[in-house]
C-alpha cells in the first residue's frame, strides 16, 4: 500500500464537500475519479498530496513515497527557458552524473574494490533512472505535447497560459513520481497527444490517480474507477464503461437488499409491538429492540439523476444548402490552413486537426469575428447562425444569470426563464448570481441555455464539452441527436465525436472533407482506406446534365449497392457470433462485438442516405 486515505471529511463553511470517502493507492494501479462537477474530486486530489487538510479522518503515506501533483508546478522564473525547467525534473540523474565524473577521475589513482564497488552503485542506480538517455526522453515526451525543437529554448513568459500548462504536465511526467495525480491531464491537448498520453499512462510504471471528464481516455487507461456520489467513495473495478453497467446493477441490487431488510425492520416491529406488554414474552421482544438497534441500515443508494435537459430546435427550417466555403484561406499574420467545403441541411460535421492549424479560426471566421486572408463563403437561404464560443467559460459580466438569459427572450415570463434556468441546473437563488461568481461549468451550461433560446437552424460550436462533467456532456449530446439543424462543430472529445459526426472536415495545409462518421473516418485512416468525399450536387442546380454526369452518377448507385449488401452480410455474420460461446462467455468480448455491430449500422445507414439522394437525382435527370 502506498498511500491511503480512510472516512475524510471535508467541508468549506457551510457546504460539505466529502462526508466519508476513503481511498486506497497500491503499486502501478491506475485510479480515476468521477463525479459530478463538485462532488469533491479535485478536494481530495488536494487531500492525497497534503494540500489540503482534511476536517476529520487519516492519511497515511509509505515511507519515501513520492506524491507528483500537476497543480503544484509552478514556475517560479518564466524567464528560464523550457530547456532549463525541464531539466529540473532529472536533478537527481544529473547529480548522479557529476558524481560518476567524480568517481572516475578517482578511480585513475585508486582502483581498490571499495571504489570500483562505489561506482558500479552509482553507475547501477544511474543506468535505472535512464541515466544515459534523460535527454532523448526529455525531448520525446516534449515533443509529443506539440512543441518543436525551437520551443525547448524559449522563455516560460513566451508561451500562453494553456502552453504553459502543458509544459507543466511535461515536467511533472519527466519526473517520475511513485504516485502521480492527474487533474483534467487531457486539457489544452489535441487528439493526437491526448492518444500519445494515454499510451503514456497505461505503460507508467507507477500508480497514477487522475480526474477527468474524457470518456474514451478513462475507457483506455484506467482499471479502477473511484466515484464520489454525496460525499461518500464507490469502488468499481474496471474501466469507465464498466463502472456505468456496474453501477446500474449495484444501485438495483442494493435497492432490493434495501426492501429485504425494510420488510425485516417491519416483520420484528411487529412482534415487538405484539409482545413487549405480555410477561412471558417480554424478554424476547427487548432482545429483538437490541437486534434492531444494532442493525447495520442499509440505506437505499439511488442514482443522482438530476442533469441538464435541453432541447434544441429551429425556428426556421432553412433552404437545403446551408454553407458554402471556396479556398477560405485563414489566419491571422500568416496563413494556417485553406478550406473548402459545402454544409447541406441535416449534416453535422466535426472539424478536426493537430492544434495551431486553425480550427477555432475557422468558426471565427465565419462569425465574421476575424477576417478571412483570401477566398469566400455564404450562407443559404434563410440559414440562421447560432454560435458557442469555447471562451465561454472565461466569460466576465456583472449580470445576473436570469438577467442575461432574458436578454436573450425578453418576451419570456420570469417562470419561463427561470423553468428553462432550471433545465440547465440554475435553480432556487443560483439565478441571482453574477456572471463573474460562477464557475466555468456554470459559464458554459449559461451559454447553452442562451444558445438553446435563439432557436438557430445552424449551430457553429467550438469545443462546447470544455468544462463539462460527464452526466452534463451526455445530456448535451442527447439534445443535439435530436436537433434537426445543421452542425458544425470543433471537439477534441471523441466520445462526443463518434456520437455527433457523420461528415469529418480534416484541417491541414490542404483540408479534406470526409463523408463518413468520426469512428469510420478514424478506423479507414488507420487501414490507409480513407477517401475524400466526392463534392455535393444539389438536384436545385441541376436542369441539364451530361451523359457522362448521368454515367457516373448510375455507376455510384450500383456501387453504393454493391457497399450496402457486403455490409448487410457483415452486420448478419456479427450477429451470428454473439451465439459463440467465445463472445457470449466472455463480457469485454461481447463489449467489443456490440460495438462493432453499432458501427455497421451506422456505416449502413449512412451508405442508405446516400443512395436515397442519388436516386433522387438520377430520376431528376430521366
């Protein structure tokens, strides 16, 4: 046991944060907690590593023990360069170092046993610590989060706040605590390094606890899920969506225990009552008050089902054709990428790429906020535009909730505002506070509220699960699933894009547009199948068409129905192997098989839209 921490109390005035949690860290075990936003998750992060001081209960920490805590980094000179900050994590390597230095020149003029044994110990601890290569795996993980060479020798107070977070998290990594604490490590990270840290985590020699809202991570690298429901810890072991099935069944067998025993307390209470006056019977009704009383309660742990609950709707339906980009160059001093691209009625596209390569500058771009280097775009007919902005949560005003809601409908009675308030969990006097006392949660469930509201037939949304906890962000996926609008939307979650996209704009040099869900997109990329969409004919632009047009179109439908039976025939063998003892025996097996199952249905699906509209056009042309 490394570290353990058993019935922590903790309370800021008259809120109580953590009623009775306890937790327990053992060698190489990789520990997430979960929870709504509040709940006291990062409170104990704080507790673990003796931030934070707890009310009631105890911390104990093995002997020598190493504790590593993002928040604690802090750089006390920007002026240093990254090199020079980085380095700080291998102090003791290179004091090893200097001391091998030292012991060699010794051992020029004394070659005695006791000196040659002295070095081969600090050769041997300095090889274990990677002595040789500290450099080469400075500069790997470095590179990882983003960074290039160049960066290494820049000054702290060169970089942005997020950059500086990361780099934060690079040090932290570099110095290989025994017992590491993560809080939100995913943040600021694009998604190729938030798969290079997830690789990092599984394959970390020591035990790692971390919070994090990202689904898929926490699918990929925890093995141990720690939730903390009014105060009180669970322990499920397994992954993020075990714990999701574990728990629906803990919380259904707890409440069947819960009426066993309550039929019980009844039964006894009854006998009690019936026999505590008669002489004879009096001493076995008192030994049945004391059976009570020194009953363990079960109590009946219902699910905190409370979440936000939106509904998105258009005002306006809109023409078909919604947006249309032609070599829109962005940037800002120098170009980041070039796009080009059309949005038709009922799509929902992802916009995805590396960090630095424009994403949010292209939503900016088409608000008008900044102005395009070259080429053009236009909305359709009767599109409305309704924006998210990923700096919601920084948002700074001295208004009150409900005020800055009803700005937004003022024809809206006080209790509609405050019913639509209280569908995003602004409740009771919560809607009296200021904008600047919220927390980011708070800022951005406000700014979905807002967006709900305008009734938009086109929502453009940069990083909108920014700052949300998990129940929040599954309950803002269910709205925009039933949304009939059109999306365009930036995410780095991709639990959110798999269930969001089903059209990929890959931004770079020469951005691609992809007619395929984000799972599709991610698993034809890696088989090296990935082919960019063919551009959009709208039957409204079509009056004469070629022979050659009309061929390729007819040669389209029959492929897409040569695609659609080979994928009716896989979806049919899936099925069949749920009937295998292999899968039905084994659960994460039968987990996978659902999973893929899942996925040909949608790439059915998506296969069937696409020959409705081809036919449609082709018996245009007839």
């Amino acid at each position: 046991m490394k570290l353990q921490v058993s019935n922590i109390k903790k309370s800021y005035g008259a809120q109580d944060v953590l009623e009775k949690a306890s937790l327990s860290i053992r060698d190489k075990e990789k520990i997430a907690l979960v929870g709504k936003n509040g709940c006291g998750k990062t409170t104990l992060l704080k507790i673990i590593c003796d931030k934070e001081q707890p009310d009631q209960g105890s911390r104990v920490v093995q002997n020598g023990v190493r504790i590593g805590y993002l928040a604690q980094i802090t750089f006390s000179n920007t002026e240093h360069t990254v090199y020079q900050e980085l380095s700080d994590a291998f102090a003791r390597v290179k004091e090893l170092e200097t001391k091998l230095h030292e012991q060699a020149s010794i051992l020029e003029t004394d070659a005695s046993e006791k000196q040659m044994e002295r070095y081969a110990r600090l050769q041997s601890e300095f090889e274990a610590l990677n002595g040789y290569q500290y450099e080469v795996e400075l500069k790997n993980v470095f590179f990882h989060f983003g960074f290039e060479e160049d960066d290494l020798y820049k000054t702290l107070d060169e970089f942005s706040s997020g950059q500086r977070t990361r780099i934060a998290l690079v040090k932290l990594l570099l110095s290989k605590p025994d017992v590491l604490l993560l809080d939100e490590p995913t943040n600021h990270l694009d998604i190729e390094s938030i798969e290079w840290l997830e690789n990092y985590v599984r394959h970390y020699p020591s035990a790692i606890v971390l919070v994090s809202h990202d689904r898929m991570f926490l699918d990929h690298v925890v093995d141990e899920i720690i939730e903390i429901e009014y105060g009180v810890t669970t322990r499920y072991v397994g992954n993020y969506s075990h714990y999701v099935k574990a728990k629906e069944e803990f919380i259904k067998k707890n409440h069947e225990a819960f009426l066993r025993q309550q039929a019980q307390i009844q039964r006894l209470e009854e006998l009690i009552e019936k026999f505590r006056y008669k002489k004879n019977k009096a001493a076995f009704a008192q030994s049945k008050i004391k059976y009570l009383e020194r009953m363990d309660r079960i109590q009946d742990r219902k699910a905190d089902t409370s979440s936000m609950h939106a509904t998105f709707q258009c005002a306006r339906k809109g023409g078909k054709q919604v947006l249309e980009v032609e070599d829109l160059k962005i940037g800002y001093d120098k170009p980041l990428s070039t796009v080009s691209f059309s949005l038709i009625k009922g799509q929902r596209m992802a916009v995805v790429g590396p960090n630095g390569i424009g994403k949010s500058t292209l939503i900016k771009t088409l608000m008008h906020k900044v102005p395009a280097l070259s080429g053009q775009f236009h909305f359709g007919h009767q599109i409305d535009v309704g924006y998210f902005d990923q700096d919601s949560a920084h948002r700074k005003s001295d208004k009150t909730v409900i005020d800055t809601l009803w700005d937004v409908s003022p024809d809206l009675t006080q209790t509609q505002i405050r019913n639509t308030l209280a569908s995003f969990l602004f409740t009771q006097e919560e809607v009296f506070k200021e904008i600047n006392t919220l927390s980011g949660g708070e800022k951005v469930r406000l700014a979905l509220a807002e967006l709900m509201l305008m009734e938009d037939n086109l929502l453009l949304l940069d990083e909108p699960t920014n700052h949300l906890d998990i129940p929040t962000k599954e309950a803002l996926e269910k709205a925009l699933e039933k949304y009939d609008g059109t999306i365009l939307f930036v995410s780095h979650d991709r639990m959110f894009l798999s269930k969001m996209a089903n059209r990929v704009l890959e931004m770079g040099q020469d951005s691609k547009v992809y007619d395929c869900t984000y799972a599709e997109y991610i698993e034809k990329k890696e088989a090296g199948t990935l082919l960019e969409a063919q551009p959009q004919i709208e039957k409204s632009n079509v009056s004469v068409q070629s022979f050659k047009d009309r061929k390729a179109l007819k040669n389209r439908v029959d492929r897409l129905e040569q695609l659609l039976e080979a994928a009716q025939e896989d979806l049919e063998a899936l099925r069949e192997l749920r009937y295998e003892p292999e899968y039905y025996q084994d659960y994460q097996k039968m987990e996978e098989l659902d999973q893929q199952i899942d996925d040909k249905h949608n790439e059915i699906a998506h296969y069937t839209q696409e020959w409705e509209e081809k036919m449609e056009l082709l018996e245009s042309m007839s």
